[in-house]
C-alpha cells in the first residue's frame, strides 16, 4: 500500500502563522506533514506579507528553508534569494524580515523557541 500526499504548493490554502500561540502579523502558513505535538518535526509551506518580521527566535533543532519566492533578509543584512537553501543550526538565534513578501518551503525538526 502507497500512502504519500501531493501538495501543490502554489495553490493553497493558507493560516494565520500561529506556532508560538499567537498569530504573527503578515505570516501565515500552511503546513504539510508539521507535527507541533510530536515535536514540533515536519515541513510547511511559509508565506510571508510584504514587510512581515518572524518574532525573534531560537532553534532548538535545525530548521531548513528553501527560498521558492522574493526574499527574505536576516539582521546582518545577508539576503536569502530563490532557489537558496538555508540551514539554521540548533542554538541559532535570529528574526527575518521581508520588503516585498516571500514564500518559503520549511523543514522543522524542533520547535523554536521566541525570546
């Protein structure tokens, strides 16, 4: 028996990005396989507004990105472009931001913790 699930990850429906118990302005997500009580393990699907901020956080797993579109920039000033694949270590800490809006493809394995 196959059990596999297709996303199209151009059309979806996305939510109000709520992983830290409150929704975070101009982030909503839509997640595929992200299990936050099973560890905060799995993949989503990240839109963020333009001008959007994640809260500041820390990694406590890795999390991987890809950039699908826009940009996404962390507060050194380096720029995350499509096509990009981003790596944040566990002990990471950071908040990106975005100018124009950005969709990103997330793999989580471990829940971030804000600060």
């Amino acid at each position: 028996m196959i059990k596999r699930k297709i996303t199209d990850i151009y059309n979806l429906k996305f939510k109000p990005f709520d992983n830290y118990g409150k929704e975070v302005p101009g982030m909503k997500w839509h997640k595929i396989s992200y299990d936050k009580e099973n560890g905060g393990s799995g993949t989503y699907v990240l839109k963020m507004e333009p001008g959007a901020k994640s809260l500041f956080h820390e990694h406590t797993g890795f999390e991987e990105f890809l950039v699908l579109e826009g940009e996404l920039i962390d507060p050194d000033g380096q720029i995350f472009k499509p096509g990009e694949l981003i790596t944040f270590q566990p002990g990471s800490k950071h908040s990106s931001y975005t100018k124009n809006g950005c969709l990103l493809l997330v793999f989580m394995r471990g829940i971030n913790k804000p600060i």
